[in-house]
C-alpha cells in the first residue's frame, strides 16, 4: 500500500473513532431529552421549574415581610387554641408562643408552607382539570395545616415534658414527617381524584 493509501486509512480510522467518542459523549443528553419527552419527564420537567419559582417567591423580602411572617404569626395563633383548650394560658408575641411552662418560636420552615407548596407545586404540574387541581389544593392546605398544627402542639409538649428531645423531634421526626405526610398526600390526590373518570 503506498503512502497516500496509509494515511487515508489512517484518517478514516481516526474519524471513525472520533465519531464513536462523539456519538457516546452525547448519550447522556439523548436520553436525558428522551426521558423529558415522555409524560413523566414532562411532569418532572414542571414540576422543577415550578417548586424553584415557588421557592424563590417564599424567600422574597416583601412577600416573607407581608406574608409569610403574617401566616407563621396566624399558625401560632391557631396553636394557642388548641393549647388553651387544654387550660395551658398560652399567649402569642409574633411568632412566639408562650405559656408559664413553656415557649416556642414558630420560624419558617416550621410554619407548613414548605410541605404546602411542595404538595400545591405537584398538583400543578399533574396534567389533571383545574376543577380537580383547585379542589385538590384546597384540601390538601387543610389537610397539612391540620397536621402542622399538631405537629406545633406536639412539640410544645415535648419541650414540657422532655425538653431534651426537643431538637430531635423537631428537626428529625416532624421535618421529615410532614413532608412526608404532603408527598403521600400528593400521591392520594393522583390515584383518587386526579385520574379518576367522571361518572
């Protein structure tokens, strides 16, 4: 074989492994743009966008200053029914909530909107009708303030009867179980309400 020959062959050679390398450098991307082509991809796609928009509007100054601390204030307040109504004399200051026994500080995070909008951002990226949509959140945002309020109750009483178990009941066993709690929620929503056929 002469000298042309060669590095012809030796050319198409390199081409075709770097077009190997290519083609496999970019198999990631196809499937990652084949997943997000199917329904679940497009659910997941929507659902990111949405829960990091929802997010980012909850860390607002303006809404934080005029909303959130307002709600956080009102779920103290809801908790101090519920404790006066087991002769505890609770009062609220903002988002303290205080009886002779005990005080805590209601912060966000421990308000349930995370675990809401969680549960509100997968409603809205189901493809489901917005009569079911609507419905869905507004239950599950009574579903979830319930469970907060007792979550908020609960760990009252923690603090009163074992404050040392206070920090790991409230950062480990309550964070993680209302999230829970809004994720099972969620799924409930899609399998009862969501996909079910009208009569």
């Amino acid at each position: 074989m002469s000298q042309r020959g060669v590095t012809l062959a030796c050319r198409r050679s390199i081409c075709g492994v770097d077009g190997a390398v290519a083609d496999g450098n970019n198999r990631p991307v196809q499937k990652v743009k084949a997943f997000l082509a199917t329904p679940a991809g497009r659910f997941l796609l929507r659902y990111v966008i949405i829960l990091v928009v929802g997010f980012a509007v909850l860390a607002a100054e303006p809404v934080n200053e005029h909303v959130v601390k307002k709600y956080t204030t009102f779920v103290a307040h809801e908790a101090r029914i519920v404790l006066n109504a087991f002769g505890e004399g609770a009062t609220v200051v903002g988002q303290t909530l205080r009886s002779p026994r005990f005080a805590v500080v209601i912060y966000n995070g421990c308000n349930g909107l995370e675990a809401m909008l969680i549960f509100v951002c997968g409603v809205l990226a189901f493809p489901a009708p917005w009569r079911r949509k609507l419905l869905g959140i507004a239950l599950g945002f009574l579903a979830i303030q319930a469970v907060n309020i007792v979550r908020v109750v609960s760990l009252f009483y923690v603090g009163v009867l074992k404050p040392e178990w206070f920090s790991t009941a409230h950062v480990f066993v309550w964070q993680s179980a209302i999230i829970l709690f809004a994720v099972l929620l969620w799924v409930l929503w899609v399998q009862r309400y969501a996909m079910a056929r009208d009569a």
